[in-house]
C-alpha cells in the first residue's frame, strides 16, 4: 500500500506529497452532473487524458449514493476510481452534501421532503435579489446549517463516503477531498429560522474570542473593530449586536457553516486522513457588495481567520476565481498557514503560472475541464509545469521562483532572486517598439486561431497576456517557461549579461535541450503565440 497523500509544512512552505514525491496539481474541474454517469464520462476520460492535466476534480453527491436513508450505493465511486486509474490521473473528490452553491439541491429527496425533521432556513419577509434567481422562478431549496439532525444525517453519509473510499482506493487515487461547496446563504446576512435564532441568542463562542485575542492582525481590520467588544464579556450574539449589523451577521453565519464543515472534517479524518478542505464564492465582489448577496458566512478572505477558528480540522480553504483581479484574489488567500489551491477558475494560463510561481501555490484548475480543446493553451502550460514539478516545488521552498502574467497596461515587472534582480517585458510590445524606432511598423495582431481557443464553448480565446515563470536553478543560472516575454537580469555591483540560450523541448521524459538560442532569437525566448522554456546562463563582471 502507498503512502497516503500528505501536506508537508516546513519553514512556511506548504508542498502536497503523493506516492511519496512532490505533486502539483495541474488539471480542472468537470461540469457538476458530468462524473454522475458512467457512460457519459467515458468521452470525457478519453479527452482530459490527453488534455495535458494530471488532476480531476470530481464531484460525489449525496442524493445519489443514499437515496433512501441508511442505504448506500457507491457503485458510481467505484467507476470513477477505476477509469481515473485507466486514464492516468488523480482525483480530487467534491462532497455535493447538503450544501452546494449556498443551496440544498443535492441533498437525498427524504431529507428535503422532511422539513420538520431538517428545516428550511428563514429569509425573512424581505429577502434580497440573489445572483441566478429571476420573477416568477422555482425556489431553490436552502436547509438551515443550525439543524443538528442534518449535520448529523450529513457527516454520516460523509462518513460512509470516506469508509468506502478507504476501503476500496489502495492505490490513493484520491488525492485530496473537498467538503461541501461555495457555502453560505444568499438572499439575507443572517438565517432567522428558529434554532439560528436560538443560536444567535446564545454566547459568543469563547474560541472565536480566543482566536481573536491572541492574534487580532490576522483579522480584516473592519471585522476586528466590530469584534473587539465581544473579548471580555461572555454575552451572546444579540446581546452585543442586536439587529441590523451586516459583518456581526456575517461572522455568525461563518462559525455555523464552518463549525459544520469542520465537524464532517474530524468524522473523516478519523476514517481516512486525507487532506480536507472548503471552498469559496468570493465576495464581496462587483455586483455583489453586501453579505447575501454573495454567500454569507461562506470562507470569503475576510472570514478565513473565523473559518480556521472554528473548523481546524480543514487543512486550507480555496478561492474560486472568476474575477479578473486574479492575483489580488491569490494574494488574500496564499499564507504560511494557508496553502494557495484553485479548485475553480477561467482558462487562463497565465493565472496558473501567478498562482505557482508567484504564490507558492500547489494546485489550480480550470472549471469545465472537458470543454477544452485537444491542445489547447492551458493544456500545454500545465504540460510544461508537470514536467518541472521538482524544480517548482523546491523552489517554492526557498524563494527561487517568481510567476508573472503581465496585464495589457502593465508594460512590466520586476522581482529579486537572491542578489539579482529580473525584469520581464512584454516581449511584442517591445519588439515593436523597437522596430518602429527603424521606421518598421508591423501589422495588428492576427486573430486567434481556433486551435488556440481555450475551451469549446463560447468565446473564451487563449490568454494574450506575458506569462511565465522563472526559476534560479544555479549561480547565474534560470529556467525560464511561458510566452511572450523578454527578461533583463540586474546586480548591483556587477555587470551581467547573457552568456548562452539553450533551448528546452518537452518531450515524455519531460525538458530536453534543444537549439542554442542567438541572434534575434534572443530578443524573442519565450516568444508569443506558444507556451516554450530556455535556460538561461548569465557572465558577470565585477565592476571596480
């Protein structure tokens, strides 16, 4: 039997472990209802095994496997393990329990049948407009997270889950597990159901207090300010906050979703000690500014130190990425106790290359893996990751690796990697400029051909944009992967210029030197329209 796979936490670097080897986790996610058959998924194994990802987000729901309670069928588990393995990839298993997507449609039809049993949560008379809801639809069904008698019918599914799993998969082809998915409730900061408001009218949970007291900086300083009077008094929520209070709000719905994610964290673990974690609807975000209108108490980055306060037993919690300030977004998320994985975002190469080289991330995947087109860009840049997975990985570590994806109106970078600085362009830009300075004026860029288009549906083309990493693998010496960008290397006290190219070509036993890159090709090493890698050697000459 294999090891199973592990976070290993040294020095505030954070690397998955898996067969006992580093492991990025490079690949996407299916569409929600696409790994509920197996003849539908049998096209999509034979597509995503030459997509270039190593790594399946798959989804496992509750009202499939327990239809009627007490009684288990994970036949669909057991298809999924297998053709994963005949495809060659690794699965990352999404729990669909009582909550997806800040509503209840996955749980089993005995329990939404049941609403004495398992309650509805309470909007109240007033409800706010939500995101995918329009007059005159069907309501969608949102249970109360306060409900004991779900939080207990939900761990023990989870908990059959997770004992099938550890009986059946010796091979660790699950890698990792997310519980539940994008929690939280729309339409109102705060459940007004009975047993929420019982809740409310109870103390203030001492660890929160605690969490807050030992380290108030880790808190968003408008939550803290709002807390800070709830340290020394053992009141309850409505004592302190009374009506009205949207972050009071906020904060209580994050410790009953979290509390209720964590429990089913600890039930697992105990069965099978997989790492385990939550994912995130970002809010607040354009359009959806106020708690409700995104999912409250969903692990947003403000809620992330409340969410590791009341469910340790989750190893990180993962931002879905939709917006365009991407690395804004890794930014709030990636820390030393809190391991940058995207289990959800665009086809967009250049925000892989940000999450791993820039923010030491371990994992990002693109939703709806099984429309991109056979070699597609994201496709190759997750090729040309895997293929280096030691270098990135170690040097994650030790901060020799640095990401980029420069916007259109960013013209430039600039990092340290130890005493020399590196400064990447945008290789087009320059390049005409520079042409233009001769009296050469060259013609607008050609559309995207359709082999290039990210994905299958809609217009979603390859990403434009400069994008890279660059990794210091000697004295003077880089790996450099990506597109589109010139890269000018800088020490203080020295004098440094190119000594050689070479070339790199991906092969199946991963990069190969190729050509010695001279002359004008020097101006173009990373060159646009194609994902490529070089090394790079540099001379130095000490200045007096």
């Amino acid at each position: 039997m294999n090891d199973i796979p592990r976070l290993d936490h040294q020095d505030g670097h954070t690397r998955l472990i898996v067969d006992g080897m580093p492991y990025l986790c490079l690949g996407g996610e299916l569409h929600n209802s696409s790994s509920s058959d197996r003849q539908y998924m049998a096209g999509v194994w034979d597509k995503v095994s030459r997509s270039g990802a190593n790594t399946v987000i798959a989804t496992v729901s509750w009202d499939q496997v327990e239809p009627v309670e007490g009684s288990f069928d994970f036949s669909i588990l057991d298809e999924l393990l297998e053709d994963a393995r005949t495809a060659g990839m690794r699965l990352v298993l999404i729990w669909f329990g009582a909550f997806k997507n800040a509503s209840s449609t996955y749980a089993p039809t005995w329990v939404r049948s049941d609403p004495e049993r398992f309650p509805r949560a309470d909007r109240g008379p007033k409800p706010m407009a939500t995101p995918f809801s329009y007059a005159g639809s069907m309501p969608r069904p949102t249970l109360s997270v306060f409900s004991d008698d779900l939080l207990e019918a939900d761990k023990a599914a989870y908990s059959a889950f997770m004992n099938h799993l550890a009986s059946t998969d010796r091979e660790h082809t699950v890698i990792l597990v997310q519980i539940e998915n994008e929690v939280g409730l729309l339409g109102v900061g705060r459940d007004r159901n009975p047993l929420a408001e019982a809740a409310w009218k109870s103390p203030i949970p001492q660890e929160l207090r605690k969490a807050l007291a030992n380290d108030p900086a880790s808190f968003d300083p408008g939550v803290s300010g709002v807390l800070m009077s709830a340290l020394d008094e053992e009141r309850s929520w409505a004592e302190h906050f009374g009506d009205g209070n949207t972050v009071a709000d906020e904060v209580f719905m994050a410790w009953a979703f979290a509390s209720y994610v964590g429990r089913l964290a600890t039930a697992g673990k105990k069965i099978l000690a997989l790492p385990a974690f939550a994912n995130a609807w970002l809010g607040p975000q354009t359009g959806q500014d106020a708690p409700g209108m995104y999912p409250s108490g969903g692990p947003t980055a403000k809620m992330l130190p409340v969410w590791r306060a009341a469910a340790p037993a989750l190893d990180f919690l993962a931002p879905d990425i939709y917006v365009s300030n991407s690395a804004e977004v890794m930014a709030q998320y990636a820390s030393a106790d809190n391991p940058l994985f995207i289990p959800e975002a665009k086809f967009r190469a250049g925000d892989a290359f940000l999450a791993v080289g820039r923010f030491n991330g371990f994992g990002y995947h693109v939703f709806g893996l099984e429309d991109g087109r056979e070699g597609n860009q994201y496709g190759e840049a997750c090729k040309a990751m895997i293929a280096l997975t030691n270098d990135i990985v170690d040097a994650q570590r030790n901060g020799r690796i640095f990401g980029f994806a420069l916007e259109p109106d960013e013209n430039m970078v600039t990092s340290t990697l130890g005493s020399t600085s590196v400064t990447v362009r945008n290789a087009a830009k320059l390049y005409s400029a520079m042409l233009l300075d001769v009296g050469v004026v060259l013609p607008p860029d050609p559309e995207l051909p359709g082999e290039t288009l990210a994905a299958g549906h809609g217009q979603t083309p390859g990403d434009a944009r400069a994008f890279g990493l660059i990794i210091a693998t000697d004295h003077l010496e880089y790996v450099v992967v990506g597109q589109g960008a010139l890269l000018d290397f800088h020490k203080e006290g020295s004098e440094l210029e190119v000594d050689s190219v070479r070339e790199l070509r991906l092969t199946k036993e991963g990069w190969q030197e190729g050509r010695f890159l001279n002359g004008d090709e020097r101006l173009q090493v990373l060159p646009g329209g194609k994902v490529s890698a070089a090394r790079i050697r540099l001379l130095e000459m000490v200045k007096d």
